[in-house]
C-alpha cells in the first residue's frame, strides 16, 4: 500500500540501486583465499557498479561515483578480469585438484570425441571438423571462461540449427566453408554483444519459450537420425512433417543391419543410463581420493564420537563432529553387532573401534568398483563406437554405410573467409550467412549461459554473462581459424566436469587427448557405422526433451504452459530455425500480454482510513462519488487505456447505483516510468473527465514521474497541480469540492501545507 506522498531519500536511494549488486557477495567465488581485496567482488559487480552510480548521479546530483568508487584495478588485476584463468591458476592446488582434473578431462575426452563425429553427421559436415571443434574450443574458453564446469564444443542444439542452415548447400567444400564462416562471425557477434554490454537482451527470453523451442528441438534432433538408423536415404525436407512423410514413405527399404545396429545401441545406451541413475546415483570420486591421513583423522574422530553414543550418561555439551562423518550401512551393521553380542561397555567401544577402521579400507575397493561402473555408464557412446567399428570392420562398407577417411592431424590455421577469397562461396551470400549466425549466436548464448549459471548456483561460484559472452565468443572466432564448427556448452560433458572437475584445467586435458586423438586415431574412425552415430544422437536428442516441466506449468501456470505449448509446436512444425525465430516472436508477445495486463485496481476505504485494494479487503467500503485507481506497474503504450477502461467501468457502476461521480484519482506509487503514449492518454483522460466536470488527480508520483510531468502542461489540469499528494489527501480534497468543480478555500489552503510538508 502507498498512503503517504513520494518522498525520495538520498541515502535509502543509495541503498536500493547499491543492493543489486550486494546479495551477490555473500557468494563464495572459489575454495581459494582470495588475492586481492577486488577478488571479494563479483565480476557482475564489477561491470554494473558503475551503471548504479551514474544513475544515482544522475538522479541526485551527487558525484556518487567519486565518493563509492571502486579502487582502480592493476594491470595484473585487469589481465585476471579479462583472462580467468590467471586468477585461480597461481593458486592452483596440485595435491589437492589435480587428479580430479586429470579424471574428469580423460572421462570427458572419451565421451566427447564419439559425440563430435555423431554431432558432425547433423552439421552434413565430414568428421574431422567436429573433432577440430573438440580440440580448440575446450583449450580457449578454459582461459577466458568463468565457469569452473563448462565444456564447451559442438552441442546438439547448434549443430541441428547449423545443419538446418547447410543441409541446402549442395558442394561439400562450400557447406565447409560456411559452417567455419558462421563460427567465427557467430564468435564476432559474442563479443560485439558483449563490448556493447547487450547481454541483458537474454532476459527477454523466457524459459518456457525457450523450453519449448529446446523440446522440439530435441525431437527434430531425433528425427533428423532415423534415416541413418534406418539405412534410407532420401532428399532433404523444408519441414519436418515431410521429413515424416518420407521416412514412412521409403520404410520399405530399410537396411536391416543398420537397423539391428541402431537398434541394440539405444537400447544399450538408454539401459546404462538407467542402471546408473537407479543404482549408482551418487558421485563417489571425492571419497575414493580421500588421503591415508584424512582417513585416520576421521577414524579417530569417530571412535571420540562412539564414545558418546555408548556412553549412558549424556550431557549437554555440543558435540562437534568431524567433517564428511557418517557411519555407513556397514559401521553401523558391525556396531549394532557389537552391541548386541558383548553387555561390556569396553568391549562393545573396541568392537566398533574395529568395525570403523576396517570399514574405509574396506569400502576402497567398494568406491573403486563403484567409481568404474558410473564411468563406463557415462562412456556409453564410446562403448558402442568399439562396438560398431568392430561390425563396421567385419561387415564393411558393403552392408553398412561408414564414415569414412578422416585427416590425420591438427590443421593449419586458415582465415575463416577463406570461402569468399577463393569463390567457393558467393559474395552476394554474406547477408545470408550473418544472419544465419546471428540466430547460432542466440542458441549458444541461451543454452550456454543457462547451463553455467545453473550449475554455478550448485557449486557457489559466481557467474559474469559479460565474461560468458568473451569466453565464448573468442573460442568461437579461434574455431574458424581452425576449420571448426562453431561452439557451445554441452550438458552431458558439463555434468561429468560438475562431479568430478575442480577447475577447467579438465578441459585443457580434454583438448590434448582429443589431439592426440586426432593423430592416433583417425584409422579406426574410419569404420565407424553411421548407425551406430545415430544411435548416440538419438538419444542426446531425447535428453533435451523436458516434459516434467510442461506438466509443472500445467498445474501451475497455465498462462506459461500455453507460451511453451506454442513455441513447442511452432518449433516441431516450421524447423529448428523458423521455430526459433517464432519462439523468439512467442516470448515478445508473452512480455507484452503480461505487461498489457498489469493489474489494475479499485482502491476501498478501511475504517482506519487505509485505502487498500476492495478486491482483497472485503471489510472496505467504496469511496462514494471518488473514484481511486492503482496501478501496480509502469504504464507504457500497450497497458496505459486499462486506466480509462477500468475508471469508465467504475463510473457505469456507480451511474447503476444512483451515484455521480466528482473526482477520478490514480495512484502513481508503483509506477516507475511513463512514455509519450501513456502522458498524451492521461492528457485525453483528464480532458474527457472535464467534460463531464469531473476533477482528475493524480498521486504518489515519483520524483522521476513528478518531473515528467512537469514538462506537459497536464500538470496544470490535475487537482492541486501536484502530483505527488497522497491519495488520503486528494479524496479528501475532492470531496470537499463543491460540484461545480471549485475547490473551497479553506480545503486548497490545507492541501498546499500539506503537500509542502
């Protein structure tokens, strides 16, 4: 409720607009002690303090940002801003993180260089440009980067968007040629967006219009692989529902072999997924690493513990308990054991000593075993390569489409618009291509970002979009000088990094694998069925579908449910770029029906003289012939005429009840800000109401607003000429008026003290 006029306070402004930036430092940035008093700053905070003073210099006068400034950084300071990798890299802990690193870059490596050469299949580009991506993306956005777990390369939303974009290119060399241009403009975008700090433009996009875009994005995903599951070959479709109608119009020629191919990996591959989250949900790599010393350290601790439990006599000291103890199933099988089998209290305390230090050298092997069985889980795509190179290799090109010859090596660096200098690609195609980039850049921007903010809540850590921005768009530009496809975070990879990786020292083990790869195992590649790539691509696409969320919104909100419904088929129905481009149009109408829709209510009076919303207060009573607006928004073009629908409303009902309205007031507390649109309304509004000799005030007005409008002449035309009075003060004020419209004197005389005050 807003009873009282808006009055601003300097140093409760300085509060507010400081505050954005405040809760973000009770985050815990690393592990690490930090170096420097800026390393207690959040990048965010960084970029958008100044924003805040020079709002707040603005708004007051005051030279904020010479009395709060934040100290200037050093050149070291400001290499670290710009290159996160500087800032944990001196104090890295090798003892302590390397073997985590080292665990979590080899399991990723092997997971991503099958994916690479499926993801490639999608882009219709060969191989080895995907496995390029692989090798250069991960070793770039490891520096400039400021999640600690993302693994950035090839993801399967992109490289479907980037296929949609190729798959028209007939010449091999020219669709290349493209897809290396489209990396480095998609790169160049990134780091326009970000020097012109327009990240915040992602806001915009809300996560049921993008969970519905990903969704059908995961199905396409799908879709695009059963032709290859299916060993069919036909013309590409403009739109997915004849992409469907093709599929069962050539199902008659279905090689069976790519199908049983096909077929059993899914099947594997769904089933390993299964097994893992059903039995092996838990990540155990943390305690498999434990140190001999921190072993006996909390064997020890827990027998002080047990002493506790065992003794009868227990008082009221706290007790303190070692870090990470917990007596498992099978301490407390032995204890209970000994409990049951020995009355004696020293026997019973030496029997569970026993049980407790036998139990973690026990559970070694248990946790190894454990560890092996989650990372074959997670390795199944690299399971059913082995697998599929080895049929692919018995049965031969003959029975079973391969992938055939892949480069060996790392390439030389080539300036991406290659294409252009050589006339593979058409000059007159560069509008096309930037803006087939631009739609990349707002996948990757999207999925990327959400995926490291999301982890970064679990892990504690603070996420900077702007440094985002930087880290993937310079990776990005690389890529094109590296003949690679253009990049983006991939889930699966990120979720084996946020259990078992420390830094992003992962990922750089990750590229030198992926190269040594490239040298050593481009032969074999050869043989791999295009089967067996469907297979994994089938059920990555399957992982991108979110159907609990659907059902969530569903009960929840049923507003959002209809926005997902409809980017969720616009997106199945038009293709991955058009359904982008209608998911994108889904969110901007979404924002605008919300906005146009802001509430609007009829104020009533309590018998305190409180006036609060009639609506939710049943014991207020109507104003009488005052009529009193509240909007609890800012009023723009599209939502400010519900302010004369909802008064002209109110008049109609009072007319039914014999009453005859004297005065229309609207309440401005909620409101920040008002367009030209929304003054020249309240201007017709105030000019209407005259007409019919009604008076219109207007109260609460902010400063900000008071100033706006002064600078029309619709302050004139209001009661007092003031728009900051309360609304205690302009109903009572209108209801002193007689119903000529003429104020009396003694009732202006009080509203001017009042409204000095």
């Amino acid at each position: 409720m807003c009873s009282g006029p808006a009055v601003g306070n300097l140093d409760m402004m300085s509060n507010q607009v400081g505050a954005l930036a405040g809760p973000t430092l009770t985050i815990a940035l690393s592990k690490r002690a930090p170096s420097s008093a800026l390393d207690l700053i959040p990048n965010s905070a960084l970029s958008c303090r100044s924003v805040q003073m020079s709002c707040l210099s603005s708004l007051t006068g005051h030279h904020h940002s010479e009395r709060f400034a934040l100290p200037k950084m050093t050149w070291v300071q400001q290499v670290q801003h710009y290159a996160p990798i500087f800032r944990w890299l001196p104090h890295y802990n090798i003892a302590k993180d390397l073997k985590f690193d080292i665990v979590a870059g080899i399991t990723v490596a092997m997971m991503l260089i099958p994916q690479e050469v499926s993801l490639s299949t999608i882009m219709n580009v060969p191989a080895h440009h995907g496995l390029y991506t692989a090798a250069t993306a991960p070793l770039v956005y490891a520096i400039f980067g400021s999640s600690t777990v993302l693994s950035v390369s090839s993801g399967s939303e992109v490289s479907l968007l980037v296929g949609t974009i190729l798959e028209d290119i007939d010449n091999e060399d020219e669709r290349v040629a493209t897809g290396i241009m489209m990396a480095f403009l998609s790169g160049c975008i990134l780091l326009i967006v970000r020097i012109l700090n327009l990240s915040q433009l992602a806001d915009f996009f809300s996560r049921p219009v993008m969970g519905g875009f990903v969704s059908a994005g995961g199905l396409l995903i799908m879709l695009s692989q059963i032709p290859n599951a299916l060993g069919i070959k036909f013309a590409s479709q403009d739109y997915p529902p004849l992409t469907v109608y093709q599929i069962f119009n050539h199902i008659s020629k279905t090689n069976l072999t790519a199908f049983a191919v096909a077929s059993i990996s899914i099947v594997y591959l769904f089933g390993v997924k299964i097994f893992k989250k059903h039995y092996f949900p838990s990540p155990v790599l943390m305690q498999l690493f434990e140190s001999e010393k921190t072993t006996k350290e909390e064997s020890q601790a827990n027998t002080e513990e047990l002493e506790q439990i065992l003794t009868p006599v227990v008082n009221n000291a706290e007790v303190v308990h070692s870090h990470g103890f917990s007596l498992t199933d099978q301490q407390y099988v032995s204890l209970r054991t000994a409990r049951q089998a020995h009355g004696d209290r020293h026997v019973q305390i030496e029997a569970a000593e026993k049980a407790i230090v036998e139990a973690p050298q026990q559970s070694k092997a248990k946790l190894l075993a454990i560890f092996l069985v989650r990372t074959v889980c997670d390795l199944g795509p690299l399971v059913v390569c082995i697998v599929g190179g080895i049929i692919g290799w018995a049965l031969g090109s003959s029975r079973l489409k391969l992938t055939g010859t892949i480069p060996e090596g790392f390439p030389d660096p080539k300036v991406p618009w290659y294409g252009f200098d050589s006339g593979l690609i058409a000059g007159d195609r560069f509008g096309t291509i930037l803006y087939n980039s631009l739609t990349v850049v707002v996948v990757v921007f999207l999925s990327s970002i959400a995926m490291a903010k999301r982890l970064a809540i679990q892990r504690g850590e603070d996420i900077n979009s702007d440094q985002e921005l930087t880290g993937l768009g310079i990776a990005s530009v690389v890529c094109g000088f590296f003949q690679a496809m253009p990049p983006t975070g991939g889930m699966s990879r990120t979720a084996v990094n946020l259990l078992n990786a420390h830094t992003q020292l992962a990922s750089i083990f990750t590229t030198l694998i992926v190269i040594l790869a490239l040298y050593t195992l481009t032969g074999p590649l050869y043989y791999l069925p295009s089967a067996t790539l469907a297979s994994i691509i089938i059920v990555a696409g399957y992982s991108l579908v979110e159907f609990k969320e659907v059902k969530w919104l569903y009960r929840v909100k049923r507003d959002e449910f209809v926005v997902w419904t409809a980017s969720f088929i616009l997106t199945l129905g038009l293709g991955v770029l058009d359904g982008l481009i209608a998911s994108i149009i889904c969110s901007i109408l979404a924002l605008m029906w919300k906005t146009k829709r802001s509430p609007v209510v009829i104020l009533g009076e309590l018998e305190n003289g409180r006036f609060v919303d009639r609506e939710l207060f049943s014991e207020a009573h109507d104003l009488g012939d005052v009529i009193a607006i509240r909007v609890d928004s800012s009023l723009y073009f599209a939502n400010c005429e519900r302010v004369a629908v909802f008064a002209e409303r109110e008049m109609i009902r009072l007319q039914a009840l014999g009453i005859t309205t004297h005065g229309v007031v609207l309440d401005m507390c909620n409101m920040n800000d008002l367009d030209a649109t929304t003054i020249q309304v309240l201007s017709d509004i105030q000019e209407k109401l005259a007409v019919r000799k009604i008076r219109f005030a207007i109260a609460n007005a902010k400063s900000r607003l008071h100033d706006i409008l002064a600078a029309t002449n619709i302050i004139k035309r209001i009661l007092a000429n003031n728009p900051s009075i309360s609304v205690e003060d302009a109903v009572r004020m209108l209801r002193d008026l007689p119903p000529s419209g003429n104020a009396s004197p003694s009732s202006m005389s009080r509203l001017s003290v009042q409204s000095k005050v």
